[in-house]
C-alpha cells in the first residue's frame, strides 16, 4: 500500500508518541528502586519526551490532575 505523502508525517508522529508512552508506561510499571533510577539514567530523553506529552494531553483535556475532569 502506498499512503499519500501528506499523510506519513501525521502518522509517524502518531506513531512515535505511542511508543514513547508505551515505553515510558511500561518501564514504570516494570521496574522499582535502583532498576527504575537506572532505566532513568539511561532513559532520561525518553523520559522528558513522555513527560512533555502527558503535559500537553492533560492541558488539551482540561485535566486538573486529580484524576477526574475539570468543571
């Protein structure tokens, strides 16, 4: 299948931001202590980037960060 241009940057940034939350979420529910601070270490773009992106889904969906929505 050849996808119209227009379409591969909108679904490769789809794409990447899945796999850095997917990692992120994965390494958080994986690892604990030292593990987890070493996967930090080694991790820490990946960690800012998932970071940012959780920021910006919650800024977008009016979330208050408790959890619930905002009124």
């Amino acid at each position: 299948m050849e996808w119209p241009l227009k379409w591969l940057h909108p679904v490769e940034t789809a794409h990447n931001v899945y796999r850095v939350l997917s990692d992120y979420t994965d390494a958080m529910n994986r690892y604990e202590d030292d593990a987890l601070q070493d996967w930090r270490k080694r991790n820490a773009r990946l960690e800012k980037a998932a970071l940012a992106i959780i920021r910006m889904r919650d800024e977008l969906e009016g979330d208050d960060g408790d959890g619930g929505d905002q009124l």
